[in-house]
C-alpha cells in the first residue's frame, strides 16, 4: 500500500488543476521560403486558459537571420470578447527535429517586460544563420470572455548571390574612380 504526504498529494492537485485550464498544441509550419515572411494563428477558446503553444519549421534556403513577431488580435462582439495576454516568446534550434528532447538548444527569448514588447505584441530578432529544424514556443493566457485569438510571422534574411557581392564590388570601385578622378581635378 502507497502512502503518500500531504505535500505530495497537494502537488498533484495542483497539477492536475493546471492542466484542466491549458492550451498546448504543436503546430509545423513546414519549410520556410526566403522570398514570404510565412504567418500562423492560435485560436483558443475559453476565458483564462493559459497558452503554451509550439510552431516547428525549417528554412529552405541558407538565412544570414531571421525575424518573429506575434501580436494579439482583440475581438469584441455582442457575446463576449476574444483577447490575449502574451508573455513570452522563444526561438529554439532542434537537431533531430523531435520538440522537447535532450537537443533542444534555447537561441533567444523575448520575456515581458522587454523593450519594444508588450502584453499585445512580441517581437525578437535572430541575427546568426539557422540550419535544420527549429520551433518557436509562445506563452501567455487567455483574457477575453470568449477565449485569445493571436497572430505571428516569421521572416528569413537571405544569404546574398555572389552575383550580389560582384555587383556591390564594381559599384564601389566606380565611386572610388570617380572620387579620385574629382580629388586630380580640384589639385
């Protein structure tokens, strides 16, 4: 026969409380192209639910960067409202692709209160290529009557052509021609 402590027994209440009144779903956004930020939404239906939510993704090309933003839509109608109270949003890579295990690598998180963030929006900037797959993890609750309605973006800084660099090239040694042949005229 198990015998358990109060204390033991409280945790598993309390546990057991949390999980009647969460939100966690994962979500693949699949492979993200350079050219279109790709966007995702999360619908949560329910008053003080909290959120929890896990949007995986790979880049498709090469990315000197990336950019994430998330913003909260307010809905108000006659029944209720739908509104939701962010709190925090991380960006992390995952080799193998599996969400949770030993390989999971945290790059950068937004927590409130930050500048530029807030409750209604949450942005952050990843400055460092990203190879294979990644996810974002968003956390907040629901505050409307009805539930949470959010919306969020996710955007790739491309890796140049060499063209590029060949076309940024001659274009500085035409304006350095140029100000040397202007200096030789002026003297």
């Amino acid at each position: 026969m198990n015998k358990f402590s109060l204390k033991q027994i409280a945790a598993v209440a309390v546990l057991a409380g949390a999980s009647v009144g969460a939100n966690a779903t994962t979500t693949s956004l699949g492979t993200i192209s350079s050219s279109t930020p790709t966007t995702f939404t999360g619908v949560i239906q329910g008053a003080g639910i909290g959120i929890n939510d896990i949007f995986t993704f790979n880049f498709e090309q090469p990315n000197l960067g990336s950019g994430y933003d998330v913003v909260n839509i307010p809905l108000t109608f006659s029944n209720g409202n739908f509104n939701t109270a962010l709190a925090t949003m991380t960006l992390v890579s995952n080799d193998n692709g599996i969400v949770g295990d030993f390989d999971d690598h945290i790059l950068q998180s937004t927590v409130l209160p930050s500048p530029g963030n807030s409750s209604d929006n949450l942005g952050l900037r990843w400055d460092q290529p990203i190879t294979g797959p990644a996810y974002i993890n968003i956390t907040g609750v629901t505050n409307g009557s009805q539930g949470g309605i959010y919306a969020g973006a996710i955007a790739a800084a491309v890796v140049p052509e060499p063209e590029t660099y060949a076309m940024l090239l001659a274009g500085l040694g035409l304006m350095g021609a140029v100000v040397r042949r202007r200096s030789r005229k002026t003297s």
